[in-house]
C-alpha cells in the first residue's frame, strides 16, 4: 500500500476529504437502533486511514474549529444573553460537577494502577478531550524543579496518554450523549427539540424545512355576494367580543344577516374589527377597485383575506363561497420590518392596534415576530420593543405602508456579511491568546472558547441591529457541519497512528481508563441533571451535558439527531465554563497525584 502513502503524503486533503465521504456514510448505517453519526463516523475513519501514514497541518484543524464555534456561538448568542439569569444557576452547577466528578475519576484511576503525574493528566486531556490540559499540566511539571531529563519524561507521558485516549474520549461522548442519553429519558432528541421550540413559541406548533400548516393561520377565500340585511355589527356597538377582544360579534337582538348586497367596503371589513380585508371585487366580468365607500351588489365576486378563524364567521355575513377565481387573484407578500417606531416602545400589540391609523393598518397582518432571532406569540398582551424583526403579510403596497410605518424594511438576502464574521473570528482569536496567570496557573480560553465568546457576542448584536452581520441559516449550518467534521477527522488523521502503536506497546491499561474516565463522569453528571436539577427535556440536557464537557463532536451528534438549535442555548453557558474549570484539571491533577 505503499501507493496509497505517496498519494497522501503528496496530497493530505484527499486523506482528508476521503474521511468525511467514508465517514458520513458510514454514520448512516444503522446497527439496530444505534446510528454513530456522521461525526463520530468521521473519526473512525480517519484513525483507520492515518495508518497509512498521514499529517494533516495544525493550521487545517484550527480554522475549522474556529469556524464551527463561531457558528455555532452567533446562532446561540441572542438566546444566550437573554437567557443570562437565575435560571442558568442549572448550566452553571452541572459544569462544576461534571468537572469536579472528573478529577476524582482521573485522581481516583491514578491512585490505584500506579500512574505517575505526566500520564495521570494526559488521560484527563484525551478522556475528557480538552487539549488546552497538554499544554497547562506541561507548564506544571516544567514548575515542578526535576532534573530535565524527568521533566521531558513526564512531558512526555502527557502526550502519548492523551493520544491513546483522545479518540475513545470523543466516540464515548457522542454514545452517552447522543445514544445513552434520549433513551434514558425516555424522549428522542427532535421530539424533545420540537417540544421546546413549542414552548417558546408559546404554545404554537414550530414547523421544520419543508413543512407547512394544514390550515394556515392566513387564508384568502373568494365568494359571491348574495343578498343581505342592514342590522349588522358595528364597531363601537354592545355586541359582545371574544376573549382576545378582536371580533365584536352581533347582539343576541339583532336580526341574523346572510349576505353583503348593500353594504359598503368598509362597512363589512369593520363588522370583523378589521380582522378581514377585500382585496379585489369583479363585477360583470370587470375589476373594480376595493375603495372603502364601494357598495357591494348580489353576484359580486369579492376575494377576502384575513385570518382563518375570523374567515369561518364572516363567511356567512358576505355570501357563498367560489371556486372561480378568475381574473380576481392577487399576489401576496411578505415583508420584514425592524421595529423602531417612536413612542411605542414596551407597547402591547393591541395598544399599537387602537394607537395607529385604520388607514395605515388596512390590509396587513403580523405573520411573524421574532426578538433577538427568537420567535414570539403573537397575542394582544405581547409587547413590542424596538429592534424586534415583524414579518408582515397583505399585498406589496400594503406592507411597504406597514413597514415604513413600523421602522425600516430588512432586506431578504442570502449572502453572508465576511466582514462582519471575518471580524468576530479574528477577535476570538486574539481573546484565545490572553492569558491570565491565577496564583502561578496560566488560565486562557484558548481559540475554542475565544471563538464562541465572540460568536456569542457578534450574534447577540445582530439580533440587536438585524441590519448589520448577515449570515443566512444554510451558510451557518454549513460552518457547522464543515467546520466540525473536518476538525475531528484532522484530529483522527494526527492522532490514530500514534494511539494505534501506543497501545500495541503499552498495551489497553491507559485505554481502559481512559474510557472509564470518558463515560463515568458523562453518566454521573447525567443523573445529577436528571434527579438533582431536574432536567426535563432530552434535548436541553444533551445541550448542557455536551457543553459541560467541552464535547464538540458529541455536540454535533446532538444537534444533527435534534434538527433543532433548540440545544445550543444550555450549551453555550456550559461550554464557556468548561472550558475554564477543564482546562484548570491540568496543574490540578499535577499537584495531587
């Protein structure tokens, strides 16, 4: 196979790119219920092809994981500062226990197969996969005062026990996890993804790509107008309302009315608290323009549009509904709008409905609010702030009305500002270089955790300011998938060779702890967030529980099993702590083994 060496050796990125093909199809197989995934395929198949002999540069491998954590922190930073309060108290404790959990595994191991301090912290570094651990436990045993010679030694024994255990240290994360984990609690990671997105929709169904509502919320009908009756519902008269205190319903006196002959326009559409619209009318085969003052006569055809529950009522106040539609359809269209109206900040939505103009909300609906790029009910109680995202509905005239009136209009664009990311990514990077000595500890979030606390940061800010920092969602979920894949099978194609002859001299001893390290505290930390901390929902747990190892392949696994982002919210404010108190096991593990 030596023609296999020389093409990777000339070559490495096809090593490189063979590992994701192999890889990824490798994580479609299903081995009963068990799939390992496109991630934890990756790595497998990276190891078996690095034993022909292949070096993928460092370099390689930082820019993709760059990429991948600033992804993943700019599609999490609006929920994570929004979610910074006394509920993170959970993401916060389930850290330091899954850390504090991991020293005394790793202390407990070195205690009683004899392992001295270099191989003690190289199995907390690959079990645990936080590489920032080599170079902070290196520091510690270059503090120690040995002669040189031990001291390249036990530098040494860092390395190799972190090579041999790297690679089970990742797979292992992915199986709790991804595997172990929905099947305790009984809840598959989608389904309990889409019951969180249920939540904060408040109570609304979150549709995935490709799926749309049965029966849509906004609906257009067409009919024809058939004779009608003069006593009808008028706004401002006694007639009762619905709780939401936006259809005025016909009193219990007032004659039943069965059709809109002799009624104007705006007569009929104010019967409905303006909830409904006529946006076209045919006459005797001709159009004719929807002016407020217009009377309808019997056999008009008049298309109405509105919302499907107000549809079902009016219906029988205008005439009998039509297939035929010819000559009377209109295009629709749908239009973001940055909220910054003056004077109606902090203001609920039906104050902002008796607030403005009939004539300026005629003919538009709120499809959609979103607030820092998360969704919000849309109810009379709801409060807009300046900066919230409102999709409108109704014809293009119609919504560029509504949107000049609310702030200014948001472009639809799919490209991705690099200005902005180029910015956020160089950033991070810089934060990763800083590090700040604690009592003779060298402590630093490395690229990883600079990366995400700028991703956190540039992200939150574009849900501040939607104008700036565009980054469509299929650009950000390629960032991701990329980024990671291709970080963890570098990491496969530098690692496997040496983890591979390690064990073969040293035998599966290290192996062996290294997987007792991987899975022990992943499983403790599990229950303690299940029974301790009472963790619900699968899919938040799974967030939170990967963060607060660091385990970025096993945090892939779960958002590709949960289609959702529903997971980096806990993850976020776990990983940015793990990164901190992981990296701190080095020197710790140096002094008290």
């Amino acid at each position: 196979m030596e023609w296999i060496h020389q093409i990777f050796t000339k070559s490495p990125e096809i090593a490189l790119f063979l590992s994701l093909a192999v890889g990824y199809f490798i994580g479609q197989i299903n081995f009963g219920k068990f799939q390992l995934g496109g991630v934890g395929g990756s790595l497998l198949a990276a190891v078996v092809i690095s034993q022909f002999g292949v070096q993928i540069d460092n370099g390689v491998k930082s820019v993709m994981f760059a990429i991948f954590i600033y992804a993943v922190g700019y599609d999490s930073g609006p929920q994570f500062f929004n979610s910074l309060s006394r509920k993170t108290l959970r993401e916060i404790a389930m850290a330091v226990f899954l850390a504090v959990s991991a020293l005394v595994t790793v202390l407990v191991c070195a205690k009683l197969f004899g392992l001295n301090k270099g191989i003690a912290a190289g199995l907390a570094g690959g079990a645990l996969t936080q590489s920032a651990i080599i170079g902070t436990a290196g520091d510690a045993i270059a503090r120690l005062g040995l002669p040189v010679a031990e001291t390249k030694a036990l530098q040494g024994d860092v390395a190799v026990a972190y090579a041999v255990t790297y690679v089970f240290g990742s797979l292992g994360a992915i199986i709790v996890c991804v595997n172990i984990l929905p099947k305790f609690m009984g809840q598959g990671l989608k389904e309990a993804a889409a019951e969180a997105e249920k939540t904060l929709l408040g109570g609304a169904v979150a549709h995935g790509a490709g799926q749309t509502a049965a029966m849509p919320e906004l609906v257009g009908r067409a009919y024809r107008v058939t004779g009608g009756s003069s006593a009808i519902a008028r706004v401002g008269s006694t007639g009762g309302a619905d709780a939401a205190g936006l259809a005025i319903t016909p009193r219990s006196g007032d004659v039943g009315v069965s059709g809109a002959a002799g009624r104007t326009v705006a007569e009929i559409e104010l019967a409905e608290s303006d909830m409904i619209t006529i946006e076209r009318i045919r006459r005797a085969g001709k159009a004719l323009e929807p002016r407020p003052d217009v009377m309808l006569q019997v056999d008009d055809i008049v298309l109405v549009v509105g919302r499907r529950e107000v549809m079902v009522t009016a219906a029988s106040n205008i005439g009998e509904e039509v297939a035929d539609t010819d000559g009377i359809s209109v295009v629709m269209q749908n239009r973001q709008g940055v909220f910054t109206r003056k004077g109606m900040n902090h203001m609920t939505i039906a104050a902002v409905r008796t607030t403005v103009d009939r004539d300026l909300r005629h003919g538009v609906f709120v499809q959609e609010i979103r607030r820092a790029d998360q969704p919000l009910p849309i109810l009379p109680e709801t409060q807009l702030e300046h900066g919230d995202v409102i999709t409108f509905y109704g014809s293009p005239q119609d919504t560029k009305r509504a949107v000049d009136a609310a702030g200014y209009e948001l472009p639809a664009t799919n490209k991705t500002d690099f200005i902005y990311m180029g910015v956020g990514i160089v950033l991070g990077l810089l934060i990763g270089l800083i590090v700040v000595d604690v009592a003779g500890v060298p402590l630093t979030l490395g690229s990883g955790g600079g990366c995400l606390l700028a991703g956190l940061l540039f992200g939150w800010m574009r849900g501040k300011h939607p104008m700036y920092g565009v980054m469509p969602s299929a650009a950000s979920q390629l960032m991701k998938d990329f980024g990671l894949a291709a970080f963890v099978a570098a990491v496969g194609l530098n690692s496997g060779l040496a983890a591979v002859v390690t064990v073969k001299n040293s035998g599966l001893t290290i192996f062996l702890l290294g997987a007792v390290v991987t899975i022990l505290p992943l499983v403790l930390t599990m229950l303690f967030g299940r029974y301790v901390l009472k963790y619900t929902n699968a899919a938040l747990l799974a967030g939170a529980l990967t963060g607060s190892r660091s385990a970025n392949p096993a945090f892939g696994g779960v958002l590709d099993k949960a289609e959702s982002a529903v997971p980096t919210v806990p993850f976020a404010i776990t990983y940015a702590l793990a990164n901190v108190l992981l990296t701190l096991l080095g020197p710790l593990v140096v002094g008290l083994v």
